[in-house]
C-alpha cells in the first residue's frame, strides 16, 4: 500500500525480492522518518536533485545487482491503475512497464454484464407486469386536434361531436385528467378572450385570461390578485387560464374561493347563451353542458369592498389546508355587503352564511368576532387527510376568521395579504 505524505513516499513494513529498506535522508516528511521500500522497477530520485538539496556530492545511480544498504531513498512516480489493469503513469501518461503484475497484483477483470444490467432487467419485469396494466397513455385516442377562427364555430362543434369533444385552452388540468372518450381537441386560445377590461361599472375578466396576467392587472381586487399568486409555479401561471381554474376548482382551491366572496358570474357562449352564478357552479345547482366559458364578471360593490385572503399551507408550495376569503363593504357602523367563502373546511368550496349574519349584527368587539368565528362550526365538515385532521382544520379556520374580521372590521386600514 502506498501513500504520500509531503515530498517523501512512504509505505507498509515489509521486503520484497529485489528491494532493501533504507532510512529516509528528506526533511520534509511528517513526524519520525519512517522506512522506504525502493524496488528495482521504481524511479528514484536523481543524484543532481540530492545533490542540491543535501551539499553533498552525487551518490552514483546503482545497477540493478547493486542495490544495497546505501542506495538513496526512492520515490514512486505518482500513477494510477485502469480498468484493465495497466498502470498509468501521471507524468507521461503512459503505461509502465511491467504494470500489470505491479506488486504481484493480477490485472483486474472488467465486472460482467449481468451484474451492470441486473437492475435494468428488474425495472422491465416490472413495467410488464401489472403496473403496465394500470399504466394509461395521454389523450390515448385522441385523433384530431381543431382551431377554429370564431366563438360560434367552436360552439358549433362542440355540439356536434358531444363527448368525443374537449376544449383545451391551457391544458394543465385537461392534460391530466382528459376522458378517454376525447378524440378531438378544440384550441380556443386564438379568439382573443383573455382580455381585462372595465366593462359597465363593473370588470370583465377573459375566460383565457392566465394566472400570470390576474396577478398584474391592476384593474383585479388586490385579494384576487394574490390568489392568483399563489399558484406557486410560473410556468404554471403562465398557462392555467382563470376559467379552466374554475371548472376544475378542488375543495381548497385559492382562487375559486376568493372569486365566490367577490359574487363572480360566469357568461356562457352556447344556444341559447347565458349568464350563471359561481356559487350555483360550485354547489351543483348550475351545470356547463356543451358550452364554452366566455368571461367572468366582477361586481361594482366587490370592487369597492375591503377584501382579503389568507391561506395556510404546510409550505408555499403546497395546496391550502384551509384558504378564506372576506368581502365587506362598511357604510359608517354598519356591514351592508358581507361576504366569507372558505376552501378545504369540506368536500367543496362553500359560503359560511351563519358568519357572515353573525358579522352584520354583532358589534365590533374582541368577544363578539370570537363568537361570529365561532358560529361557522355548524357549516363545516372538514376532511382528515395527511395534511391536517379535522381538528386541526376547523381550529384553524377559528384562528384565520378572527384575524380576517378584525382586519377588514377593526383595522383602520384593512390588509390585504397572503398568509402561507
């Protein structure tokens, strides 16, 4: 075994044919001067370096029959050994001669091929065997893909082809959870709805709209803004339109829910068209059958409320635990419009009714928000997942009610912020 240490090569104890142990005559090694095995194959070092170092005169370079107890100390050249065997010396860079017998040691063999390709050939079994079978192929028959010029044309086929039809605008829920019965995508990001716009006293929102451009508007609620935000994920944002957040929406979706307190309404582009609530889209009493979501309108009295959202997560990134949104317009001491929607406190995102009578009537005092946040333990049924349990979830929904009410309440100037 050889090891370096400073400018001097030392190793084990010990004689091999050919080879004498002599003390080392160098300075520089660490601590006591340990021995030094010269072999009869090694380089040493040249006379005119002892020489130089020493004072003294050159000590002639013995032969091969002369190694003996005066030879000057020797020093490997540093090398390494390849994968066959041969030893590569790190000056030339070439093989030295004798390397694959060096210290008795055999070339070494390459490792087999079974033994490299063993976990690869597991990996396939697997893949044939039953999770192959559970395995399922994105838009497994889809066959066309449609980019029609007009709003009418795309409603049109999509009433002709019924449930071998999808519209697809930024696709990242569709992507995922697309039936297998689709086989023809209808593209409908080229007919310009991603327009935000003041419309009447109120603000229209482009059902193409992205995430992205909701989070700078500054027509947009400061609240929906942040709701937006809060997709982690820029690429994401970059593509998730407003409306397929919508129809996609999940319990504890952000944005669902800060929509439902700001009394959003949805316009439908079908035969007849018409104009639904979200609230009824949620809840299940409104339905979009073959219809295609055009815009989404924001009231004059949400626009002019005091608005805030707070959500919680185990990290940023993460969906909501739970998520709320208050809408309140004040006129002197009194709440003329109130509005409290909540995500992930049940199976869908819902309205908390009895806070929000609690809130209109109670006074303003630490006691009575308790006991308005309190009122919504008879509205909820909170799911136990492993992001939270169900007390942990209807405790933390008391704890961002409270806050929520004393900010838009209380404060002399509301908050409008995102709590992760």
């Amino acid at each position: 075994m050889v090891c370096r240490s400073g400018g001097v090569t030392g190793s084990m104890r010990g004689s091999l044919p050919g080879s004498s142990i002599s003390p080392p005559r160098s300075s520089t090694s660490w601590g006591s001067p340990s021995p030094t095995i010269s072999t009869a194959r090694s380089s040493s070092i040249s006379s005119r370096s002892v020489s130089e170092t020493s004072g003294r005169s050159p000590t002639p370079r013995p032969t091969r029959g002369e190694v003996g107890e005066r030879s000057p100390p020797r020093r490997r050249k540093r090398c390494e050994r390849t994968s066959s065997g041969s030893v590569i010396s790190a000056d030339s860079g070439l093989p030295l001669p004798g390397s694959g017998d060096i210290l008795g040691a055999a070339p070494a063999p390459p490792p087999p091929a079974s033994r490299i390709h063993e976990g690869l050939r597991r990996f396939h079994r697997l893949e044939r065997g039953r999770g192959a079978q559970e395995r399922k192929t994105m838009f497994e028959n889809l066959t066309r893909y449609e980019r029609p010029t007009s709003l009418g044309e795309a409603v049109a086929r999509l009433r002709m082809l019924g449930p071998a039809a999808a519209v697809i605008a930024g696709g990242t829920d569709l992507v995922v959870q697309a039936p297998a019965t689709v086989t023809t995508l209808i593209d409908i990001m080229g007919l310009s709805l991603d327009r935000i716009e003041r419309r009447g006293d109120g603000v229209r929102i482009g059902a193409t709209a992205t995430l992205s451009r909701i989070a700078e508007s500054p027509l947009l609620p400061q609240a929906l803004r942040e709701a937006a935000y809060a997709l982690p994920s820029w690429q994401l944002r970059n593509r998730a339109t407003i409306a397929g957040s919508v129809l996609s929406a999940g319990p504890n979706d952000d944005l669902p829910t800060v929509l439902l307190a700001l009394d959003a309404r949805l316009h439908l582009a079908g035969t007849p068209e018409r104009t639904i609530a979200l609230e009824g889209l949620l809840d299940g009493t409104e339905g979009v059958g073959k219809e295609i979501v055009t815009a989404i309108d924001l009231p004059q009295e949400a626009l002019a409320a005091r608005n805030l959202f707070l959500r919680v997560a185990r990290i940023p990134s993460d969906a909501a635990i739970v998520t709320l949104a208050i809408s309140v317009c004040v006129e002197g001491t009194e709440c003329r419009r109130i509005r409290v929607a909540a995500g992930g406190v049940a199976e869908r995102i819902l309205r908390l009714r009895s806070v929000e009578a609690a809130v209109s009537t109670l006074p303003r005092t630490p006691a009575a928000i308790r006991s308005a946040a309190e009122a919504a333990a008879g509205e909820i049924s909170p799911p136990s997942d492993f992001r939270g349990s169900r007390a942990y979830r209807a405790e933390l929904l008391q704890v961002l009610l409270r806050r929520g009410i004393t900010a838009v309440l209380v404060d002399d100037e509301p908050r409008e912020v995102i709590d992760r």
